[in-house]
C-alpha cells in the first residue's frame, strides 16, 4: 500500500495574500487605499493626479506638512517624478515610489529623527 499525498491546489483567481502577518498585512491595506483612490475615474487601477493628490493630501497629511511639501507644484512635481512612463498616470508600481518615501518618513518620525535631512524626498 503506498501512501497518498494530498495537494491542495487553488483556483486561478483565487487570492491567498496576505496571511495572518503583521507585514502583509499592512500590505494589504496599502493596496486597498491605493484601488480605493485608483477607481474613481480613469483606467480603475492608475492614479490620474487628482486621484493622485487626494489619496495624499487625505491618507498621508503629516508628510506633506513638513520640509516645504505643502508648497504650491510639490505635488505635481512628485506626481510627474512617479510617473516614470510619462503617460499621466501612476501605476501602483510607479506608487511604491512614494510608499517609499512615506514610509522613510515614518522611520524618521520613529527615531524622531530630522524629517528634512539629505533624503527627505
């Protein structure tokens, strides 16, 4: 008698990300902020720069407070910078760009280190 192995396989389409994590679990919640943002006009999963400056200007106000972010074009700037492919939109890829920065600027508040230091942007 030989024994049987079991697989579990799962069905195109189904999701198994993220598990019980901390970390992917985080993850997870910046991919829904970033649809919830991307499926208000447009291509439902890019940024246009108004759907761009929302999801800033509301999910992540501490950051656009200091070092002079809150300047007038900041924004446009950081938009035309994350769109790589210049195509006036911002992929989730071309995001994590600015989850970058976000989340150097979380490190920073942490430490309560100098938030306007030699990589502030």
């Amino acid at each position: 008698m030989s024994a049987t192995t079991t697989t579990t396989t799962t069905a195109p389409g189904t999701q198994q990300f993220p598990g019980n994590c901390t970390l992917e679990m985080a993850l997870k919640t910046i991919v829904d902020v970033y649809h919830r943002y991307s499926i208000r006009e447009g291509h439902v999963d890019l940024l246009s720069y108004n759907e761009f400056k929302t999801l800033l200007k509301e999910q992540a106000p501490a950051f656009l407070e200091v070092c002079d972010r809150n300047r007038r074009g900041y924004l446009r700037k950081l938009f035309e910078e994350t769109d790589l492919n210049k195509d006036k939109e911002v992929t989730f890829e071309e995001f994590t760009i600015v989850l970058a920065k976000l989340t150097d600027d979380a490190h920073r508040i942490s430490h309560k280190d100098d938030r306007c230091g030699p990589d502030k942007d």
